[in-house]
C-alpha cells in the first residue's frame, strides 16, 4: 500500500486479524497443528467438529497495544491509497473494535458507523471453567449473536455530491430505488460448501459480503482493495458483482487457497436459486470484473 500512488482506491473491504495475534507465524503453526495457542480448539458437538475460534480475552495490555499501533500504521497506508471519500470496511470483534476504531479516526478518517452482522455461532455463553456445576446459573460471556464492521470514510473534497462527480465516492450504493443500504444485515454463519471451497479460518459468506461490497462502490465504478484477502471471499464477492478488485495476502498457503477458491466462490448461487442476484440491477457494473492478486 505505502508503493501505491495515492489516490487511485475507491474503497477498501477487508476481514483483518482481528488480534492481529491469531495470526502470527507460531500462532497459525499451532492453528495447523491443531493444538495450543492463542486458538481455542472446541470439543466435538453431537459427532460435529465445531471450528476453531482464536480467544480475545487471552490478549495482554502491551498485545493491544501493539494491536493499535499495526492499526494506526495501517490507516496512514489506506488514507495514502483511498480516493477522497472512499469508504473502508473493516471486520472486527466487540472486544476489540474500540481499538480499531480509535486508531483509525486519530489518522483522519470519519466514522461513518458500524454495520452490524446479526450472525449467531457457537461463541460465549460457557458457564466458568471447571467450576461449572457450582455456578450453573452464570454465563461468563454473553453467547455472540453479531458481528461488528466499522465503517470509516475518508473526508471528501467538498460536497458529497462534488465528490461522487470527481471520485465516484462519498457515499453507499442502494439496494434499490425504494430501498437504501442498511446497517443491520441477517447472516447465516458460512455454509459448509463455501467452507470445501477455501478452508480459512475466518472466511465470510457471499450471501453477506456480496451486499457490502456491492454497497461500497456508490456508482458502481472504481477498484475494491482487500489487504487481507484470507480466503479470497471478499475478491470472490467482487468478481460476483462486476467490481475490479485487488487482493494481498502475506501467508502463501492462504494466497494459494484464495486463487483456487475466487473462481468458485464467485460462481457459488447462496440461495440454491439459480437466478439469485446480490442485487436489482439488470447489468452489471461498468468496469468490468478484473481482478489482481497481490
């Protein structure tokens, strides 16, 4: 991102680490391995191995400390790219968004809100370990039911409107003529086909990232970056709705996993229906569809 010239991203939409931790090199080690770590690795429910989930609470004072900082750098590095009034984005976990989410509006970018993933896994709603006869009645953590995705813009050049005609940014794209994008958006956890497709730990499913990237580009022109592309679901939504896109991965096994599954995931129908569309529009967006991996 810092060798990009400036100016020349329309929006970013990416799943970050979100402890940046769970990510490391020993920490994804441990996660193959299947053992240890900061990744929490759940028992077998009714003969169903459940997915491993890394554990927030384990991280120090100075490893949120850290965790700004990458941040905070992160954000020069995406306002350094971004058109003026280009929207980020971001993935992140109630724990830990208000570390996101500061160091990001300290570097100059607006808050526009959160979108909000109402999404129920098996998280949270254990009662206390080894003891949780004696305190069958409490609940350590309430059981996750949502998943937040700050949403941040970078200032416009004047007017929203002086924006969109110079930049193409400044706002969301509609769902239709009768009906805005909103901030609450219902998601089924990721199915288990998408999951044979690319097997990354945090991959998101297309029925949700399709509206959100859809929603990221206001006329429908311009490049989507994903600086952690992961599994490749944000790329994949992308080439689903028409956009041109920019995927950087950093683990080789990941980037590996992602170009194989993009082409899948974007032909993948989440509703079974094969005349579904992420949205109204009878052709698709200008540009075209290509796509870059970094």
């Amino acid at each position: 991102m810092a060798q990009r010239q400036p100016n020349t991203i329309h929006t970013i939409v990416t799943d970050p680490p979100y402890g940046l931790k769970e990510y490391t090199p020993e920490e994804k080690a441990k996660l193959r391995r299947g053992k240890g770590g900061v990744w929490r690795m759940p028992p077998t429910l009714n003969g169903c191995a459940r997915r491993p989930l890394p554990r927030f609470t384990v991280l120090s004072e100075a490893e949120k400390s850290t965790l700004k900082d990458f941040f905070s750098r992160w954000a020069v590095q995406a306002l350094h790219v971004l058109v003026p009034g280009g929207h980020v984005f971001i993935a992140t976990n109630p724990l830990l968004s208000h570390i996101v989410y500061s160091a990001m509006m300290e570097v100059g970018f607006e808050k526009r809100g959160e979108i909000i993933r109402l999404v129920q896994t098996l998280r949270g709603g254990d009662r206390p370990k080894n003891a949780h006869l004696q305190f069958n009645d409490v609940t350590v953590m309430p059981r996750s039911c949502w998943e937040p995705w700050g949403l941040f813009r970078k200032p416009c050049q004047g007017r929203v409107q002086d924006n969109l005609r110079k930049w193409k940014t400044g706002g969301l794209r509609r769902i239709s003529d009768n009906q805005p994008f909103c901030d609450v958006i219902q998601s089924a956890p990721t199915r288990p086909v998408e999951r044979h497709m690319a097997s990354h730990p945090s991959l998101k499913p297309q029925a949700f990232m399709r509206q959100i990237v859809r929603a990221s580009l206001p006329v429908g022109e311009g490049v989507l970056l994903d600086p952690f592309m992961g599994g490749g679901s944000t790329i994949a939504a992308a080439v689903a709705v028409s956009y041109r896109s920019i995927g950087i991965e950093s683990d080789p096994k990941f980037f590996a996993m992602a170009r194989q599954a993009i082409p899948q995931l974007a032909a993948f129908v989440p509703t079974g229906d094969p005349a579904w569309r992420p949205a109204r529009d009878e052709d698709p967006a200008p540009g075209g569809q290509a796509t870059r991996f970094v």
